[in-house]
C-alpha cells in the first residue's frame, strides 16, 4: 500500500512537471481530407490574378490599304488626288462667274445705296463719289477707295463702307462739329477744332444758328498741323475764360490766333472793338483784370484801343493811332481831341519804356502808350 502511494506520488509529480513543455509543442494540423477539388482558402482566392484567355488584336500600321503602296495603287491616288484639285478649282471658277455676272448683284439705281449719318451734307453730296457705280456689279465696287474718296469731302471726319448682299451699298459717316467762324479775306467760313475749314453757304449758316467767335489766323494753305496747334490753342482760351460760368466767349466778336504765344480778342466797347492781348495762360484771371479797371481806364483814357494784360504787375493800355494796333482786329476811331491835362502828363510820365515784371515781349510803340499798375490782388 505504501509502494503504491509513493508511485502515484512520483507519477502526478512528474506529470506536473511535464506540463509546461506542452505549450511549446506544436498544434497538430487536421490532415486535409482527400476531394475531387482541393479547397483553397478565401483569401487565396480573392487574391488570385482573374485569368482570362487572351485573343490577338489587329494593329493596323497606315490609313491606307494594303494595295496602296503597290506601284498601281499609287498611281491611282495620285490621279484622284488630281481631280478631286481640278473640282475644287472648277467649282471656285463657276461661284465667282456666277457672282460677278449674275444681274441680281447689280446695282440698278442710286435707291440701292443707303447714307447714314449725314446731317450738314446732303445725300446727293454723298452719292456723287459713287456715280461710276450705277449699273456695276456689287462685287466690284472698290470700297476702301470710294472710304477715302468720301473722307476728302471736309464735312466728312470718318466713313465706313459695306456690302448688303444681294445688290445694295451702305455709307455711314460721322461729320466735324464746327467751333467757331473763320474769316478768310471777305469770307465767313466755319471751322472745326482740328482746324478744317468748312464751307458753308450763308442761308444755310443763318439757318443753323450757330453762335461762335470770329477766328483769324487760320490760313488753309497753312499745313494741318499748324491750324490744329492753333485751334487747340483757342479751344483752352474758350474753356479758360468761359469756366467761371460768365459766358465769357459770347462778349467776344473775334479771336486773333495769328501769335501762338499771344491770343488776341476784340471786345465791343463804345461803338468800337477794344483789343485785349491774353498771352497763352491764365486768360480767366487777366480778364477779370480787365473787368475790375474798364470803367476807370475808359473814363480817363477815352481814346484807348488796345489793353495788353500779359504783364505781372502793370497794364499797357494803347490809344487809337498806335502803331501796335492790329487794324483788322480793333479799327482806330476818327481823330478825337487831344485828353486832358492829367491823362497828358500820365502818358508823358509813362513814355519811356520800363521792363515788365514777367515774361519779356516785344517793345510796343512808345506814341500814345500808358503803362497802368494793376492791383496785385489781381493777380
């Protein structure tokens, strides 16, 4: 009895420490049972590449056939090539005769052109460029020639001309805005700010009411250039003056645009034109100048003609029959009486010349001529 116990002690001993080597012995692996199939795993199969038998496919290596690049197929594009040129050119050939001399794309009568745009110039004025093309062919009239024809007529600033098919023209033109009047010798034209001059007869001027100065110094024979520095010149002389709101312009019968670095105007006053001399800036302060002294310089001076305003701080006023003068501008009056004593020993004190505070200009007449110190206020 005792041997026995000690044999199942020593036997659950030694199981008890044969226990732990069992967590390092493999698992045993089920042995995979025989089948028709063998099983394979899911996720094996998901990632098994999906085959597919492969089919060949046809690389075709031109866009031409085969025969092409034999000798005959060659030549056979060739000539096809050639007519098919041959259509396309004949084809081209028959448009155009048909265009050109098919009747519906004549121009029967003036009724086929239209104008547009006019209203200094009548239509007749704009029809006579286009005289040759009655009864021509609409295809043949040669526009940009009839564009400049048109834009030599003064009147005419821009013109355009287009086609509408199937036999009718369109002429529009944008015409010059006159600014003021222009003398030429015994003539009263009109004068646009690039300095055309454009003609215009009297009734039709009466007819228009135009209002604007008289401009001399404007020569047509003079280049464009020239006429529009000088008309470009007048047109601040007006914005100048007239910015205030007084209306300046329309107190003056002309503008002497002759001296580019001296405008001249003439005022009514008295029964005769006063002629200012403005120089070439600030004409809107050296006319209020003029306002502020008129009274005073008429009543002391009743002979004056002329006032030149260009100087800083002195005024040279100028009595008719002064060799300064422009006759065209400010006509002298008949011979008056001699002025009075204190008006004679002004001009005696102011006769000889004195160097003006400001730009330096040509000496003027020193017969009848009174330099008169303007307020600084003024200036």
């Amino acid at each position: 009895m005792a041997k026995t116990e000690s044999y199942a002690g020593r036997t659950s001993a030694a199981v008890e420490e044969a226990r732990p080597d069992e967590f390092y012995r493999p698992a045993p692996t089920p042995r995979p049972r025989p089948g028709r199939f063998p099983v394979q795993p899911e996720d094996d199969a998901e990632d098994e590449p999906f085959l597919r038998t492969r089919r060949r496919v046809p690389v075709r290596k031109g866009i031409l056939p085969g025969w092409a690049g034999t000798r005959w197929g060659m030549i056979g594009l060739a000539a096809g090539a050639i007519v098919l040129l041959a259509g396309i050119v004949a084809l081209i050939f028959a448009v155009r005769n048909f265009l050109d001399h098919d009747p519906r794309f004549r121009i029967d009568s003036s009724a086929s052109i239209q104008t547009a745009g006019n209203s200094q110039l009548s239509r007749a004025d704009l029809l006579s460029v286009f005289g040759s093309d009655i009864g021509r062919n609409i295809f043949f009239v040669p526009l940009g020639t009839r564009q400049k024809e048109l834009e030599e007529i003064p009147w005419v600033e821009r013109a355009t001309v287009m086609r509408l098919l199937p036999d009718q023209l369109r002429v529009a033109v944008t015409e010059r805005t006159p600014v003021a009047f222009v003398r030429l010798g015994n003539k009263i034209d009109l004068v646009d700010a690039s300095g055309v001059v454009l003609e215009m007869p009297p009734t039709m001027v009466a007819a228009r009411h135009y209002s604007f100065p008289v401009v001399t110094g404007i020569d047509p024979n003079d280049p464009l250039s020239t006429r529009s520095a000088r008309m470009h010149l007048y047109q601040k002389f007006i914005t100048d003056v007239d910015s205030s709101g007084e209306k300046v312009s329309e107190q003056l019968s002309e503008v002497d645009l002759s001296d580019p670095e001296d405008v001249r105007a003439a005022v009514p006053a008295k029964g005769m034109d006063l002629l200012l001399h403005f120089g070439e800036e600030d004409f809107l302060n050296r006319w209020h100048n003029y306002q502020s002294h008129i009274a005073e310089w008429e009543q002391q001076y009743p002979h004056l003609a002329s006032i030149d305003l260009r100087y800083e701080r002195e005024v040279v006023l100028k009595m008719a029959g002064s060799s300064d003068v422009d006759p065209n501008m400010a006509a002298p009056p008949a011979p008056a009486p001699a002025p009075a004593a204190p008006a004679a020993k002004a001009a005696a004190k102011t006769a000889a010349p004195k160097a003006a505070a400001g730009k330096k200009h040509p000496a003027h007449a020193a017969k009848r001529v009174v330099r008169h110190h303007a307020a600084r206020g003024k200036r």
